[in-house]
C-alpha cells in the first residue's frame, strides 16, 4: 500500500512540473508576441513618419546604424567642441527628449526633500531648437503638485541618453559624457502668448502621442527660467553659463525672445496661477 502511495505522489508531481513547463511555455510565447506587437507598432509609425522625426527614437533606442534598408545615410553631427559651452548647453537640451526634473516634494511623508522625477520635453526640431525645454504636465503627477509649492526646480540632460557616450565608450558619470543642468523657477506658457503655439509645435513634433492626453487630466505647458546653467563635457570641472550666453547661442524667434525678457523683468508666480485661475491653463 506505501508503494502505491509513493507512486501516486511521484506521478502527481510528474504531472504537476509538465503543466507548470506549459504554463512557463505560454508566458514566454506571450511576451514574445507582445514584443513582436510592439515592433510591428514601432515599424508602421517609423514607415509614416520622416525621417527628421525619428532620427531621436533611434537614438533613443540605441538604432546606430549608419544606413536604413533604403542605402539612405543618416546624418551624425558631432557635438559642438569643448571650448564653447554655451553651444555645447543648447546642443545638449536640443539632442535630448526627456528630461530629470528635480523638485522639492509637497508629499506629507517626504515634505522639503528633494524629489526627482522623468518627464518628456521639446525645445523644438532637432538641430533647429529655441533652447527653452517646454514640458506638458499635470495636476495629478507629483512634480505639478511639487511646482504648484515651489516652482524652483532643476532640469538635467545628458548625450548618455541619445547613445553618443555609449558609442564613445563613456560611461555615463564619464566627464567627457556631456551633461547639462538647468537651475531655475518653472513657469506656466499660457495659451493666450504667442508662445503657447510654439510649445505646443516642440512638444508634440517630439511627442505626438502627447496631443492625446485625457482632457480632465488638465494638462499645461511649463518651461524654465534659468537663473543657473551648469556644464560638464570635459575634465576640470563644471563651467559656468549665464542665460544671456546659452540663449546667445543660438538666436531665439522674436516672440520667445520678447517673452523671456518680459519674463525675467516679472515676478510672476505661476503656482498661484494654477490654483487661482485654472482655466487660463488648460489645453
């Protein structure tokens, strides 16, 4: 009798561990074809989109490859030289897709820590850009709530994130990895500016899928006023840049020029804008 009992057990572990081996089976062969769906998504949108416009998903991606099934040659501008930071600065914020924006936190647990979070953002087209990162966010995301207490806030990119420092063998704390930081006060782009368009065209040209967003998730573009600009693209340190040398440039539209005069002589809060006066703000 102990003998049968024994064999049963073994044969209900036998059969146990072959249907676990198709459960595992089937996970695998999901994910496969979630991958497959993902691909198939990527190509359609790369196949009816151009090729300027894509050129930072590949990056993003790290797609390095000098040419596409068409022989076509994808262009590869290097970085501005080490000896001319300001450039160097626009040309990181312009290259870049998403920035780390640090705030201090309004959370109850953590109020006055540092709290950093990842947010997508556009100055413009690539080798074309204003210089000012525009960002489209929400009241229901940490980092609005954040500005809405205090709008300081600092913006960091890196070329780690576009694949140059992987391509150069850098690691991404490397000083020869370029890097940026942006230290200043966030403020709203109200739509009744000038400026709102052209948020709106550096944004969504970058980040169309944006454009989609759920209306009752009220979202606003911000963009910064920069008191500090920080650089390391070299040993020896960070360099210091002034706002008026980093937007110098690179000359700015007329419109974002005079807007960001306007708004460097003001004091405006924008986070009692948003408590106040919501509607100014929604798109």
């Amino acid at each position: 009798m102990r003998c049968w009992r024994v064999f049963l057990f073994l044969l209900l572990l036998a059969v146990i561990q072959i249907e676990a081996g198709k459960y595992s089976a089937d996970i695998d062969d999901f994910e496969e074809w979630q991958q497959f769906k993902e691909f198939q998504r990527w190509k359609h949108a790369r196949k009816h989109q151009s090729r300027k416009y894509f050129r930072y998903f590949d990056n993003d991606l790290e797609h390095h490859q000098d040419e596409d099934d068409s022989g076509e040659e994808w262009p590869r501008d290097d970085p501005p030289p080490i000896d001319q930071a300001a450039r160097m600065a626009r040309y990181i914020v312009n290259q870049n897709n998403w920035t780390s924006i640090a705030t201090i936190s309004s959370s109850p647990d953590i109020a006055s820590f540092p709290f950093v979070n990842v947010v997508s953002y556009g100055d413009g087209p690539l080798d074309n850009g204003t210089g000012m990162p525009y960002l489209y966010i929400t009241p229901l995301d940490y980092t609005a709530q954040d500005l809405a207490r205090d709008p300081r806030a600092t913006l960091s990119m890196t070329l780690a994130e576009v694949g140059y420092c992987a391509r150069k063998s850098y690691d991404p704390m490397d000083p020869r990895c370029p890097r940026v930081y942006l230290t200043g006060i966030m403020q709203l782009v109200r739509n009744t500016t000038a400026e709102f368009q052209v948020a709106r065209n550096a944004v969504f040209g970058r980040h169309p899928w944006l454009e989609t967003m759920p209306a009752n998730h009220r979202f606003f573009f911000v963009k910064i006023k920069p008191i500090q600009i920080d650089l390391l693209d070299t040993f020896g340190g960070p360099k210091h840049i002034t706002p008026e040398e980093y937007f110098a440039a690179k000359a700015l539209p007329a419109d974002i020029a005079e807007d960001y005069q306007i708004a460097s002589n003001s004091n405006n809060d924008w986070s009692n804008s948003i408590r106040t006066k919501p509607r100014a703000v929604l798109v």
